[in-house]
C-alpha cells in the first residue's frame, strides 16, 4: 500500500481497441547500467483492474538514468483469443529529475500503440 | 520551381525508378513524421533487424535515414523480406539533439511480427518530444 502512495513512476494500460482498461498484463521495469550497457530489472507487476501498475519503483530506487518499461502486450492479446502486430512494447525513457512523478500511459490496439509522458 | 518542388513531383510520375534503385518497391516502409511541429520528420538514423528464430539475436538487415519526406526507401528487399519478428530502431533523441531540442526517450524501438510476407507493411513513427505513437498502415 505505502508502495502505491509513493511510486514515482505510475503506468496505465488502456486496450482502446474493446474500449476497456487493459488489466491482467504483465509489466516489468529496467534501469541501464551505464557502464557495463547491461538493463537491470528493477521491478515487476501486473495491471489491475484499472490498467494500472503502480508500485514498480520505490522513490528511494529511483535515480536518474534511463529506463525501459516492458509491456507484454502480446501475451495479454494472447489471453483474450486475438493475435497482435506486436510481440510486446518497450518503452526507453530518460529520467533527469527524479523529484518529480512520472506517468506514462500505453494506448493500445492489436495494430497500433502510442504513449506520452502524462500526469 | 524549387530543387524540393522538383523531387516530390519526381517522386510521383516516376515510381519506378524507386523500384529500380532499391531492387523491389519494398514491402515494409516506414514514415516518420514530427507531430510536435506539423512536419516530416528528415535525417532520423533508423536501422532494421530481424530476430534469429534459433539464438534470439538481431540480425543488421538495413540502416538508413529518412529523406525530407520523413521516409526511408528500400529497407529491405522482396527476397529478404521473410516471415519473422522484427525492430525498427530510430534515434530520436539524436533528431530532436540536431533542433536544440530535448526529448523524454532516448531512442526508440519498435518490435513487430510478419507472418506474411507477401502482403505491405507500413510501420509509421508519430513522434513529438513527449510523446509517440505507432501503427500498422498502408
């Protein structure tokens, strides 16, 4: 719980495809090593309900550098009967300020997607 | 009439001489387009792999940039083009670094799955420094 209050990096899944939160998908968070050039896995969660996953990082973790969200999209179109343009969805980001919240949904249908950096 | 005037209409009448320079029209194209500012999106590095069915490793299948359209012809030949999962790698960040410009993502990749290679693929970018968007198109 004191997890979800303070995550610094919240996301939301919405199947705009059916027009319903997409919930039940898998979700894993990775920070760059910058040295070695290896992703380290930080996190891992499952949309609820709502499409969200929150909890992935403490904001003690959570420092500046680049990250990637990985979405297993296409297992989740997998588990609703449907296939998919794409196997999943990484999304590569770079954090300057880690002071500040960062919300960054994914839209998705079987063939398309788009994120943004929202609030 | 300008140089750039000349080349889009160029592009139209004369489309077989795309076909001609790249081997084969192409069955996977891409379009990057600057939505942030309303235009294409020019000079953006992107290069193409395919996954290795058996190792999972990337296979360099072409890199290229994109014209002042925004696209980026003969990224692959029929004869390449096979069934299989593959990335689209494009360097944002280095676009929006050549405008003075900052971005949120560094770079970014798009995987995607061909199970026919006989049918056109379209894989566009919407891109804008905050935000991005991907589809199948045509």
């Amino acid at each position: 719980m004191a997890a979800a209050v303070s995550s610094p990096l919240t996301t939301h899944v919405l199947n705009t495809g059916d027009g319903i939160p997409a919930s039940k998908m898998a979700v894993t968070l990775h920070r760059l090593d910058s040295e070695l050039k290896i992703w380290n896995m930080l996190g891992v969660g499952t949309t609820n309900e709502d499409g969200r996953c929150s909890g992935l990082i403490s904001q003690e973790a959570f420092t500046s550098g680049m990250y990637k969200l990985r979405f297993e999209t296409g297992s989740y179109w997998e588990s609703r009967g449907q296939t998919s343009f794409f196997p999943y969805v990484e999304v590569v980001f770079t954090i300057t300020d880690p002071g500040q919240r960062f919300h960054l949904p994914l839209l998705m249908s079987q063939f398309s997607y788009s994120t943004y950096r929202g609030s | 009439m300008s140089a750039l005037r000349l080349q889009h209409i160029q592009r139209h009448i004369l489309p077989e001489n795309q076909q001609t320079m790249a081997g084969s029209l192409g069955t996977l194209t891409t379009h990057v387009l600057n939505t942030g500012m309303g235009v294409p999106a020019a000079n953006v590095a992107l290069v193409l792999y395919r996954q290795d069915s058996s190792t999972n490793a990337w296979t360099l299948i072409t890199s290229g940039t994109t014209n002042d359209d925004g696209r980026c012809p003969g990224l692959i030949t029929k004869e390449q083009f096979t069934a299989g999962v593959y990335k689209l790698h494009f360097e944002t960040a280095q676009y929006w670094a050549s405008m003075g410009e900052t971005s949120f993502y560094p770079y970014v990749e798009i995987v995607f799955t061909i199970n026919d290679p006989e049918q056109k693929y379209h894989v566009p970018l919407l891109l804008s420094r905050f935000s991005y968007s991907t589809y199948r198109g045509s």
